[in-house]
C-alpha cells in the first residue's frame, strides 16, 4: 500500500516547465544531476537516427508570447459541477454529449486528464478580431508585473505592457494571439493521433494563425486552407470579399487515411429517393430509363457534381464514367467487342488500366458501358449509391443558410443569433474527417450548430457521434433580439437550441460548468492553486460536495459521463468511480472503517474493486487519517489489492 498527500494541481508553473517535464521523462539522459540540459546529448540521439539538422527556422513573435505559453501551462483556477437536475432526466441521463458552460481554457485544463488524445475532431470558430465584432482580451489571472516576469521568463517592462493589455482589455493582434494560442496549445493534448483540427477565420489573423498553428501542430500536419464562398458582395470596392476562410491542421498526418470520402450528401440522398420511386413504378428497362431521361432533363441544372449521373436501371440510378483509360503511361492493351457491332471498341489513348481478365468480369457483371457502337470508348458504371464526394479546397455555400436553420428552430425571432454557421458546413467537415463515428470537441460554440449538425447526422444515418461543445456565459446585448425573448447569455442560446434539437433528433445531453464562487485568492501571495482556498468552511454544501467529487474524478481520468456510484458503509457514504473510491462527507467513524474493510475482504462482491482510496483532509482530522491508514496498512486484503490513499485539501 502506498499511502501519500497529493495536491489537486502542481502548484507552480512557468512559460517551458511542462515541456521541460516531458523532455526529462523521455529523455532523462539529457539532463544532468542539477537539471540542467545537455545539448550533445540531445544532439547524440538525432545524429543516431540520420537526421538533418535544418538551419533555417522562423517563428512569430508578439508582445505577449511568454505569457500565452505561461497560460498553457497554468492549472485550471476552478472547479466544475454537473447540472444535477437537467442531466437526471430520462432524455439526457444516458447521453456521452456533452454541453460545459465556461472561460474555454479553464475547461480544456479540466478536461485534459480524462479527455487526453480521445477527441477525433475539434472545429472552432473564435472572434476574427475585425475590430467589429466585439472581441476584446480580458484575462481572469492576476499578476503583478514581477510576479509575471519571472514566472514568463521576460523582464518587468514587457511584464507591464502585456499586464495593461490583458487587464484593460485590448484587440490588437497580440491580444488576439495571446488570446488563441494557449486554447490551441492545451486542445492539442486532447486530439486522438488521428485527430484534425478545424479553424474559421477571416483574412485579419489568417497569416498569423497560420504561423502558430506551425508552431504547435508542426509546419508538416498542415492539411490546407478551405476557402469558403459563402456572400455574394454588390458593393463597388477594389475587391469584393465573399469569403472566409477554414485552416485545417492534423495531429500527425501520418495517421490518417490517404484518401478522405464522404458519403454524406443532401442532394444524392434526394437523387437516390428519385430512383427508389421511378423503379417502383415502371416495369420494363425501357420505361424506366425513359421515365427518368424525362426527369433528369427537367432537374439538370441543379444537380450539380452528380449531373453525370443519367442513367437507370433495376439496381439504381448510376453514371458512365470514363475510368477505363490508364493516366501517364502504358497500360493494357487488348480488343474488347461491341455486343452491336461486333468490332473492337476504340482502345484509350495509353490503353486500358485493368487487365483482360478484370475487364471481362467487368462486362459480365455488367459494369461496362458500351457506346452507341465501336468508335466510343466504354465507360464504366458507377451506381450513385456507392457516389462519394471529394473534399474540395473551395466550398460554394450561402451564408445566410445558418441564420435561416436558427429562425426555424425559433420562430419567436427573426435574429436569434448573429452570422451562425451552417450545420451543412459542419456536417460535411464531420462526415469527411470522422467516419461513422468519433468525439468531435467545438470549444466556442456560439449558437451550438456543431453539436447540432452531430446530432442531426446521428439521426439521419448509422453514425455513432458525440459532442463536447464549450459556452462562455458572455450575456448578450440588452437591445437584443435574443435578449428581449428571455436569453440573457449566449449559453441560454445554445442550450435551448440543442434542447429544441434533441425533441426531433432524441439526441440528449448533459450539462456542466465551471464554478468560481467557491475560490478565494489570497492577494499577497504568488497565484498558484495551493492558495487557493476552494471552500471557504469544513462542512460542505450539497453543492460544493458534488463540485468537488465531479472535480476530483475528472482530474483523475474519468469522463464526465462516468458513472459514479454511492457505496454505503455503515450509514458513511462514499462514491467509486473508475476503481477510486471516494471519501468527503466529514461523519467518518470506526464502523464505517470496519465496513470498509469488510468490502474490501468480501471475494464474493465483484463490484467493489477499489485500488485508490481518495478522502477529503480537511474532513478528516489526524486521529481518523491515522486510523485509516494504519488499518489499510495490516488488514489481510484476499483480492490483493494496491490502495493508494490519496489526501487532498
């Protein structure tokens, strides 16, 4: 048994202090006794493996870099607590979605332990700092500039200016980056290996994202910049911007599949619907493909990327394409003949790209096309249920559809919400990037059209999404629309939107939110979460009670969605979660010991497999902690169990 006192968080941190943690835990011969760092010993296991050094670098730098990195690095200076109530009804209790209400750093930081490289997706669309748009720097952390300057690693003149845009509130562009850059940083650490990150933004910071995303991602995981049309611009200018833009970057490129595909698609889902009907209601081939000639030249123009799709027969509609042919250099060459005819068919410019063997199984199972007779190369054809669409570089769509999905899912408003996006958008990022299924992380959700477009995909085909999406309670303006109809903050938005969703889609979720009402900073001493007081007396409220045992396991690796079981021992209450076994209420007595013990001896009770036992110090005096201890310690454990007690204050 190995029992220890162990803080919530480390108490302590600086701008490089976690990258010098990782660099000493894999690569602990770098490092001399005093922690000092040996670079030709660095220099040793990169001249071992034949790589080059490269001596060209660039980076970005602003007023304010040390101390974004600083806030990457910090512990989370709150605690959060579930919606007890909202997550306890019948639609909900079982959902994996999730909705956190809070400053979106603080709950990256709570969620990194349990969520760490498990979301597949994350998509964001921050403020474009257009100097418009609202978007101003506040920082809740407070500093003095000496404080900040050796904590940072700058001196106390930096220390001050970045201090004065920070408290006062700015909307420059080092704000912007000190702003974005600690949120992507820690969001990293969430992302699965597999995992791809979406950004939208206009051209204002496009350039300098684009450099912190090198940064943090690696320069090689970038995957490209999507240009989205999504205005048509009347206005006479030198240039017309109908435009935004969606940057995309990978964890590790390496990972992910050579080729995405999507087999999303509103307009073939319609198409296929088309088909299914004219089928059912002609018989012979000719009937049918007349009956759907009629159609198509009705509907072509709106077809789009599927108007080669012009053809019918029993098994659907399909198109020819001219795939047969072998791009670049010499393929096969050999006579295929036209059932009409009787000729040989004209042979591709290179020949074909299937050998003969192929091609004739091809033809048997009438996958082949011929022309009208031999001087048309056949085609090959391709059903449109088996259509998959390619992820373009540039994606054509209206804007203004967004806004168009938000009054109708609340008619009470005409402008519920400024400029959302689209869930086509969203779901096309999703569909592409995720397979069937996989977390997808929006850590400014605005109106929650990320989560809901997950959830309408949930609904509408077999995909097994999960949402996790992030709201600052930011209150909206008070000549508002949404604010005059009841919706003081953009949270109440976007929860009643994913409410109002989950009534079509049966897609629940729960709710949570980070809790500063319980912190108490003593303002002369350094900032650091061990003085920090989180409550300010020893018997806990109902919710401070909850708040802390929903932190502590969270800290510990369990998802939010874990379920946490009350164990009673003797009338004491404790709570297991994950083989940890909880212990707060301050009622503790030798009964509750011995029924402990008794648990933990009872072979026969498969469900109470506890290997850490966590207690709330300050509701534990010294005579109970040492009770505790020195039973765990001499009683004849049968399951063999390590108990690892855990002290927290």
């Amino acid at each position: 048994m190995n029992i220890k006192e162990e803080t919530v968080y480390s108490n302590v941190e600086t701008a490089n202090s976690k990258q010098l943690a990782i660099l000493k835990k894999h690569f602990p011969n770098c490092f001399d006794r005093d922690g000092n760092f040996i670079q030709e010993r660095m220099l040793e296991v990169v001249n071992n493996n034949e790589i080059e050094l490269s001596k060209e670098s660039y980076a970005l730098n602003w007023l304010g870099k040390s101390y974004s990195r600083l806030l990457a690095n910090l512990p989370p200076i709150t605690l959060i607590n579930a919606d007890v109530e909202h997550n306890s009804k019948d639609k909900h209790k079982d959902s994996n979605n999730l909705l956190i209400k809070g400053d979106n750093l603080e709950v990256l930081k709570h969620l990194v332990n349990a969520y760490s490289e498990k979301v597949k997706m994350i998509y964001i669309d921050p403020p474009y700092n257009t100097g418009k748009d609202g978007f101003t720097y506040n920082d809740d952390r407070k500093f003095t500039k000496e404080q900040l300057s050796e904590l940072a690693g700058i001196d106390e003149d930096e220390a001050a200016r970045v201090l004065e845009f920070s408290d006062q509130g700015s909307s420059n562009h080092s704000a912007w980056l000190t702003f974005i850059y600690p949120r992507l940083y820690v969001a990293r650490e969430l992302m699965s290996d597999d995992g791809v990150i979406f950004i939208s933004l206009d051209d204002n910071e496009l350039s300098q994202l684009k450099i912190i995303c090198d940064e943090i991602f690696g320069e090689g995981n970038h995957l490209g910049n999507v240009v989205w049309k999504n205005v048509t611009d009347n206005n006479p200018t030198n240039i017309a911007v109908e435009h935004e833009y969606i940057v995309a970057f990978a964890k590790n490129k390496e990972r992910l599949e050579g080729e995405w595909k999507s087999g999303i698609s509103d307009l073939k889902e319609y198409l296929l619907s088309v088909g299914e009907n004219l089928i059912d209601q002609n018989d012979g081939q000719e009937a049918l493909q007349a009956a759907y000639t009629n159609w198509y030249r009705q509907n072509k123009s709106q077809l789009g990327a599927l108007e080669n799709y012009k053809f019918i027969d029993k098994q659907g509609i399909y198109a020819g394409l001219r795939g047969v042919h072998n791009p670049g250099k010499e393929g096969y060459r050999y006579d295929i003949i036209h059932p009409e005819t009787g000729k040989p068919c004209k042979q591709p410019l290179m020949g074909y790209r299937f050998p003969e063997s192929t091609m004739n199984q091809m033809i048997a199972d009438k996958r082949i096309i011929f022309g009208q007779d031999e001087t048309k190369l056949v085609e090959i054809k391709v059903y449109l249920k088996d259509y998959q669409e390619k992820f373009s570089s540039v994606i054509s769509m209206d804007g203004r559809s967004g806004s168009n999905e938000l009054r109708e899912l609340f008619p009470e408003m005409k402008k519920a919400f400024s400029n959302p996006k689209p869930t086509q958008l969203l779901e096309k990022l999703i569909s592409f990037s995720c397979g069937q299924s996989g977390l997808i992380l929006d850590f400014f959700a605005g109106s929650g059209t990320t989560a809901n477009a997950v959830a309408e995909l949930n609904y509408r085909t077999d995909s097994t999404y999960q949402f996790l999406t992030v709201q600052l309670d930011e209150e909206n303006k008070k000549d508002s629309e949404a604010y005059k109809n009841g919706y003081k903050s953009i949270f109440d938005i976007t929860k009643e939107r994913l409410t109002r969703v989950s009534e079509s889609t049966n897609q629940g979720f729960k709710i949570f939110e980070i809790v500063e009402d319980f912190r108490i900073e003593e303002d002369d001493k350094e900032l650091a979460l061990s003085n920090l007081t989180m409550f300010d007396d020893v018997l806990l409220t109902d919710e401070q009670y909850q708040t802390l045992l929903t932190t502590w396991a969270l800290y510990d690796g369990s998802e939010l969605t874990t379920p946490i079981c009350d164990i009673d021992l003797d009338g004491y209450t404790t709570h297991l979660c994950d083989r940890r076994l909880y212990m707060i209420a301050p009622d503790f007595s030798s009964n509750a010991l011995k029924a402990l013990l008794h648990k933990l001896d009872d072979t026969d009770d498969k469900d109470f497999d506890p290997n850490k036992i966590v207690y709330y110090g300050n509701n534990f005096d010294s005579v109970k902690q040492m009770e505790l201890n020195e039973a765990l310690k001499s009683y004849a454990n049968k399951k063999s169990i390590e108990i690892d007690v855990v002290v927290r204050n």
